[in-house]
C-alpha cells in the first residue's frame, strides 16, 4: 500500500534572509571579475560580489535546502521524548499491583512486558541520540565551513553571542559534534587528554554540569546531542534556526568589522 511521507516545504531564499536579518545578502549580488574572467569560489560555484559574501549565500542555501530534512529530523527527537515518556508511565503502572503472598516477591508481575517495554525505551533512547547527533554534525560541519570562508579566527568563533553560560553557539556545535563521534572513547578513558576536557568543558559550561571530583568524562559520554539541542531550541525548531543565524550574523559582523568592510 502507498503511503504518503508529510514533510515539510522548502522555505525561499529570500525568506530565509529576511526573518533571520542577513545584513550583508540584503545587498544585490553580482558576478565578480578577476583578470578579466568570471571569479569563482573555491567550491567552483560563480562567485557573488566577494568571498564572503558567496559563503553566507552558500550557507543559506545549505539551510533551505536541508531545513525539510533538518525539522523532520528534530520533530523526530522532540516526538521521542513523549514517547519515552509514555513508555515510562507503562512500565510504572505493571509496579502499581498489589503485593500478594500467593503470587510470590514478583506479586504477579508481567516480566514479559516489563521487558517489552524496558527494551521499548532502549531503542527510543538510542534511536534519539542519533537523530540530534545528526542535527547536530549536519549543521556543525556547515558552521565550521562558513567559519573558514569568512575567515573568522577561533577566538571570534568562541566570543560571538547569543552565549550559553560563556560559551557560543558554535563551540556548542563542535564539542557536541566531537561528543557523538568519539563517546565510546570517553566512556573508557581513565585519564582525559587535553582535547577531550577541551570539548567536555564547553558541555559542562552549557549545561551546567560539573566535572565529577575525581576527573571522569564518563558522565558525559552518553548521547549528549539530545541535552545540546534542548540547550539551542528548548524543543522548537524555529529557535534552533534563531540561535544558528544569530551567531553567524554575530560572526559576519565581527569579522567585517575587524577588516573594515561595511
């Protein structure tokens, strides 16, 4: 039988630009000429106006061309949690019986369905991790991209709001992104390097969570990806859009301020 798929419709580029207030593509854009040739990007995309500029264009269009994907994908994580939820009231009520001498310690209890549903909330917990680890790789490695196309330095990339307890938007990205990549590391590490608590660190700060006495990461090699977004989004997806183009306007003006483009 033929199903349907509902999902969500690609917004304009001109929408895009408008309701997240991307100063610098509210300029015409041009094809540029260099030695007498049409210029391209190093993507080998015909260049607008300048570098800069065809890098936001090539990040707007990263966004409106995943954003179907994107919200499905987070409409997912956000479903899940009820789900969980659901799965958890089940498995509190088989508890709720009634303890009977005849019925032996278990009371009666359903142990078929207390694993059916135990497994139940396995699969939910780690299927979620997957769906914001891939939100979270999906637009960290495009922030990343766009950050070396503009040529922004790391200490700008760290200083731009909206900030999370000191730390921005696109650190959140890169730790959580290193998180979904190497936890299984993290959780068998008995002493952490550098770049470990470096990552670890910004995930301690965003979500407030300090590191145990003892210096253990493993606390924080569970799926943090799902935590990260709820940072973000607080579970709305247009939010999670806000913040993103929120700090990269932020970043787009610190580095044209700083080479004194307009």
């Amino acid at each position: 039988m033929n199903q349907t798929v509902n999902v969500h419709s690609v917004p304009s580029y001109d929408e895009l630009v408008a309701r997240n207030g991307i100063t610098i593509l509210q300029a015409p854009g041009d094809l540029t000429i260099r030695d007498g040739d049409i210029a391209m990007t190093r993507w080998g995309d015909l260049m607008l106006n300048d570098e800069k500029y065809s890098a936001v264009v090539r990040f707007v269009q990263f966004w409106q061309y995943n954003f179907p994907t994107l919200r499905t994908l987070f409409d997912m994580v956000v479903a899940s949690q009820a789900e969980e939820e659901q799965a958890q009231s089940e498995m509190d009520s088989l508890g709720s019986t009634a303890w009977h001498p005849d019925k032996g310690l278990l009371g009666g209890l359903d142990l078929a369905a207390l694993h059916a549903i135990n497994e139940r909330i396995g699969a939910i917990q780690e299927s979620r991790g997957v769906l914001a680890g891939t939100i979270i790789l999906v637009i960290g490695r495009a922030a990343a991209t766009l950050r070396n196309d503009l040529g922004a330095t790391m200490d700008e990339w760290r200083a731009v709001g909206p900030l999370m307890h000191g730390r921005s938007v696109g650190e959140a990205f890169e730790a959580a992104g290193n998180n979904f990549r190497h936890a299984d590391e993290w959780l068998v590490a008995k002493t952490p390097n550098n770049q470990q608590l470096k990552s670890v660190s910004v995930l301690s700060d965003i979500l407030q969570e300090p590191l145990p006495a003892n210096g253990s990461i493993r606390t924080f090699a569970r799926d943090i990806s799902v935590d990260i977004l709820d940072a973000l989004s607080h579970r709305d997806f247009v939010k999670l859009e806000t913040a993103v183009f929120a700090f990269i306007n932020g970043l787009i003006a610190r580095v044209q301020s700083r080479s004194g483009c307009p």
